[in-house]
C-alpha cells in the first residue's frame, strides 16, 4: 500500500527516480558554443529556453509561473529578458533573451544541484 501512494505521489515507482543534474554537462555547453564560434563562425541565437508540457493537476498551475520568478531573479542579474507563453499545443515556454551566451545559459540552468 505504502509504495502504491509514494508511486502516485511520485509518478512511478522509487526505483526510477529522476537523476540530479551533471554540472559537468551545464559547463560543456560553454566549451560546444566556443568550438562552434571559433571552428564553424557559427553563433548562438542570443535565446535559451525552458518548456512544460501541460498536466491536468493544480499543482501544476504553479510549476511554470515559480519557475519563471526564479529565473526572471537569475536575469535581473545578468540583463537577461524573460518573457513566456503558451503555445495551440498547451506547452508552456519560458524565453530567455540575453546577447551573451554564458548569461542564457546560467538563466536557464536547472534550479536543483542534487
């Protein structure tokens, strides 16, 4: 019974939890984005962006209007624009605008660190 309600809770069983993110892999973006730069003329299009896929749930009403706060706090430091909207599919995006590309990224980074 016990591990039935954590799986409802959860969204499945407590074998599969969600890992933490790499931030090996946050870091490895600024070194594709040189090589890109430097070894193709290839640019970043000055946008990140962050997108939820819609659940039938109260909770989640919250998710994307919490997520934006703490983005738009980390793009008041960078000079980064956030903006959001929802598109005819029911995603909703959060758009991080900023020239520089370590700011988009850091805008956009995961909140967790495990």
């Amino acid at each position: 019974m016990r591990s039935c309600c954590l799986d409802a809770l959860f969204g499945g069983s407590l074998k599969s939890k969600l890992k933490t993110p790499a931030r090996a892999r946050m870091f490895a973006t600024t070194t594709a984005n040189v090589m890109l730069e430097t070894g193709l003329g290839l640019k970043h299009r000055e946008t990140a962006g962050i997108v939820f896929q819609s659940l039938g749930t109260a909770d989640f009403e919250g998710i994307p209007a919490e997520t934006e706060g703490l983005r738009a706090g980390t793009a008041a430091e960078t000079g980064s624009k956030v903006t959001s909207k929802e598109d005819e599919f029911d995603y909703h995006w959060l758009m991080l605008r900023d020239p520089d590309f370590d700011d988009s990224r850091e805008a956009s980074a995961p909140v967790g660190t495990g």
